[in-house]
C-alpha cells in the first residue's frame, strides 16, 4: 500500500470527501483511492496540493518514502 492511501485509511478519508474537500472529479478520487503509484507532483501539483489539504498533510507526506525524487508544494 501507497504512503497516501495508508494515511487516508488511517484518516477515515472517503472518496466524496476528496471530491468535495479537493475539488476532485469522481473519476479522479477513485483512482487516488485505488492507486499502488501516485502521479508525478510536478505534473498533478493542484491535485496533490488539494488531497494534502483534505489529508492536513504535505504533498511530500503523501509520497513518504515510497517515491523517490524531488516533491515539494
């Protein structure tokens, strides 16, 4: 399991809570929910940024040690 989905399970996050909370389209929150790899920040930084603040987390929390590489807000 994904550094993101463990917080979000351990949050109690729901699915149409990264919808309303993110601004996220269903689509989108379904595979944050589902996902084993996360997109590359650089690319996804308003999603990312947007599921971080539903989480009370950073983007650099979502990724933990799981992604290497340079991932900042």
């Amino acid at each position: 399991m994904n550094k993101a989905r463990q917080i979000i399970r351990t949050k109690g996050i729901t699915e149409g809570q990264l919808i309303d909370g993110a601004g996220l389209s269903s689509v989108t929150a379904k595979k944050i929910m589902t996902a084993d790899n996360w997109p590359d920040p650089k690319t996804y930084s308003m999603t990312l940024r947007g599921v971080a603040k539903v989480l009370g987390v950073t983007v650099d929390d979502l990724y933990g040690d799981n992604n290497k590489g340079d991932h900042h807000e």
